[in-house]
C-alpha cells in the first residue's frame, strides 16, 4: 500500500450554511457537512431531494446563494490547478465529447494532469471492453458510463466525487465498479462521495451514509452503527410511547395514528428487546431510506 | 438453509504448506439488517463449530476478499478483528488469519443447534405474524432441508 498522503485531521471537503435556491424554491437550505480524508461515504436522497445541486455546488461548479464550500482548505470557487488535480468527478450526465474516440479523449485530458495512470487506462479499457478508435457517440450508454469512471480515475484523485454512476450499468458492470473502486480505497485511501439510487452497491463499499432530506443532511453516521442502532417498533401508541422514553430511543419517524416507527438509541449498547405490548425488529438501509428522506 | 452452501468450497494446497480458504467460501447479502461485517463473522464461526473451517486453516487476505466480495476492505479488516477479539482465529506471521489452535474438530451438536437458534427465532416469529399451524411450518422446515441435501 503506497500511501504518500498525509492525513492531518482536517476535512477534505467542508460545507458551511449553505444555501441554494432555483427561483422561489430552496434546494439547499442552510447545508452543513464535512467529509474527512480517506472517508467512503454515500449521500441517499429522494429523486429531487438535491444531490445533483449539493454535488454541484461542492465542486465549485455552482454558486451559492449563501454560504462556503472549503476543499483542500481552499474556497471551491477559486480553486487553483494543483487543487483541481486532485478531484476526479464522474457526473450523472456523461459530458464526454462525442466526436472524439475514447483514446483522443483520454490524450486531451490528460494534457490537463501532472499525474496519469496510463496502465490503470489501458487495464481498464481492455477489461471493460471500451473501443479505443470508435467515435465516443457510438460507444452504448454503459461503456460511455464506464468511460467517465476511467476518466475519473486516471489521474488518481485524492477526492472522487460520483453522481449516479452506475445508472447505465448492469450488475455486472456495477460489480466491476465496485471492485475497481475498492482498490482505489486500499491504494490511495481516497475520499469518495457517492450518490446512487442501489443501495446493495452503497452498502458494500460505504462505511458511511449520509441522507439528503428538506434541503440539508438529516444523518450522517456509520452504516454499520445505524443498522445496529436502529430498531422498528410496533404496537399500541401509549405502549410504544412509554418503550421509547424507558429507554431512551430517539425517533427517526414520526409515529402516525398506529403504524410503526423507526427509533435509535443513543450512546452505545444493545437495542431492547421485544415485549408483551411493543415488537421490536430489526431495519434495514431501505427502511432508514424510506425513514430518513422523506 | 443457506449457509449449507457457504461452508463448502476449500481449496486443499499440497502437501504441508495451509489449506488456504477460498474467498467463495464467504458471500455477502446486501439489503439485510444485518451489517455485512456481522455476515462475515457468523460465517467464519459456523464453518468453525461444523469443522469445515479447522486449526491452521488460513482465511483469505482482506484485500483479496475484499475484491472477491466488491465490498469496503475496512468492512473485512472489522470482521477479522472480531474473530480475532473472539479468539476464533490469529494472526500469522506476515498478516495471513489463521484459525486459532483450539478449533481442532468441530463442535458438539448442542453448541452448533445454539449458534442456529436467533435464525430460527426470527423464522418463528413471522410463522406467528403470518398466523401459520406450527406444523405446517415444520413440514416446510424439513421439505426445505431435504431439498438441499438433495442438491
């Protein structure tokens, strides 16, 4: 494992008050969140929920309306080249240019990198069997997909930031994906931010969630310990009023008329365990999904 | 019973050197509520209480596991940590994870049916919710165990 970095403490990304607005309608309502070095970390929301805007909005690519975005402790609006260098980003939308082949393509970007893989881009495009020599155009929806993940990944970011990346994929493609980009952690201890809709790919390689709701990050925390935390309960309303104070849950859902909430303890130890009155089970990312980001 | 074919695959070296696992001996469910750290270590630990997995016998490395599975190699490295914490396995000169000295045969069946007790806790639990004759279920039960000795 050869890393050269150095890990001094301080977030790789930072986002303070910010705040984004289309017209009348806030996206990004007042957004703090910071991601520390070497984090893998998978920001859920709902279709809407602003993903594109925050991911946007990070990488400087967008103004905001209020508020700061620091990357490498720099402002994301007046980041110089060595800074840019050090981000690869694989938008929703391929921006690739259409006319070229994937092999001028990659030549031109390249030019821009002080640092390129060139035997990462050849393993690559030969294991994923992305024609070198055909105009990009031609190129099916996947390989273009897989192409702005190679394009991502050659300068070897030390911040990888992937909006939707897998959409075109199919589960072979996406479990391709997955082990490339978990040999980019282990080698470069890279920080990832990674938007998607599958949660399984987000559970393999995500350490930490982050959930996007009314225009601000409702959770971050380690998915291990939300899974381990979180319980769902059920049973008559004054039953699971009084479980829930007794043992000091917090509520992830609010409960409706009767149907079952979502809570999680706080601090560390077990969750309790079911009653005569209250049911306990256990909840999965989608559950917490449905919960968080509603 | 799906774990009957998690514990299968070994692959046996010549001679002295370890049996070293092969990674398909482990295998992920996204979607549980179950962290997949868990997953991995209640796998290693009935392999071990069953005798598939025995003293000396080396777990594969985090990296390649990792790759095998596509999942996060801190998510292997946690699981190896707990088996080592749980003394079920240690740790080999040059970082191979071996299993610990002590597992030399498999287990009596008392503390294997204990190890198989939550799963089948959980499965009784929704034969009530779904308000099923207990009977009927055990009938289920052994269809689906035959079906896979069958296999």
């Amino acid at each position: 494992m050869s890393s050269t970095r150095i890990d001094t403490g301080t977030p790789c990304v930072s986002l303070q008050g910010l705040r984004v607005a289309f017209g009348r309608q806030t996206v990004l309502d007042g957004l703090d969140w910071a991601l520390p070095v070497g984090q893998v970390v998978g920001l859920l929301g709902r279709n809407g929920a602003g993903k594109t805007t925050l991911i946007e909005t990070l990488l400087g690519l967008r103004d905001a309306d209020a508020g700061r975005v620091v990357l490498f402790g720099q402002s994301a609006l007046a980041l110089d080249d060595d800074a840019r260098a050090r981000i690869g980003y694989v938008p929703q939308r391929s921006d690739l240019f259409e006319w070229m082949t994937a092999d001028q393509l990659l030549a031109y970007f390249r030019s821009f990198y002080p640092r390129w893989n060139t035997a990462k881009v050849d393993g690559l495009l030969s294991r994923w069997d992305i024609a070198r020599d055909k105009p990009i155009a031609k190129l099916s929806g996947g390989q273009q997909q897989r192409l702005s993940i190679i394009r991502a990944l050659a300068h070897e970011p030390e911040l990888l930031v992937l909006d939707e990346p897998v959409s075109s994929l199919d589960p072979a493609g996406r479990r391709d994906f997955l082990r490339e980009l978990v040999d980019q952690v282990v080698d470069l201890r890279t920080t990832v931010v990674f938007s998607t809709h599958i949660l399984s790919d987000l559970e393999r390689v995500a350490l930490d969630v982050a959930f996007l709701s009314g225009g601000n990050i409702a959770l971050h925390a380690t998915l291990d310990d939300l899974l381990e935390s979180s319980v769902r309960l059920a049973g008559a309303p004054a039953d699971v009023q009084g479980f829930v104070s007794e043992h000091q849950l917090d509520a992830i859902t609010r409960q409706g008329a009767a149907g079952p909430i979502i809570v999680r303890r706080r601090g560390a130890g077990g969750v309790p365990a079911t009653t005569p009155a209250v049911t306990v089970e256990p909840v999965t990312l989608e559950d917490l999904f449905m919960a968080l980001t509603e | 019973m799906r774990w009957v074919s998690w514990c299968i695959t070994v692959v046996i070296h010549k001679d002295r050197s370890p049996r070293v696992t092969d990674s398909s001996l482990f295998s992920v469910v996204a979607g549980s509520a179950e962290p997949i750290y868990r997953q991995l270590v209640a796998q290693v630990r009935r392999c071990v209480a069953g005798g598939q997995l025995k003293a000396g016998d080396e777990l594969p490395s985090v990296r390649d596991l990792a790759q095998s599975l596509a999942v996060n190699p801190m998510t292997v490295s946690k699981a190896y940590g707990l088996l080592e914490a749980e003394g079920l396995v240690t740790r080999r000169r040059g970082l191979a994870m071996v299993i610990a000295e002590q597992h030399r045969r498999a287990q009596p069946a008392a503390d294997r049916i204990d190890l198989l007790r939550p799963t089948l806790e959980r499965a009784a639990q929704e034969v009530r919710q779904l308000q099923l004759p207990a009977a009927q279920a055990l009938i289920l039960f052994k269809t689906i165990l035959n079906e896979q000795e069958g296999d």
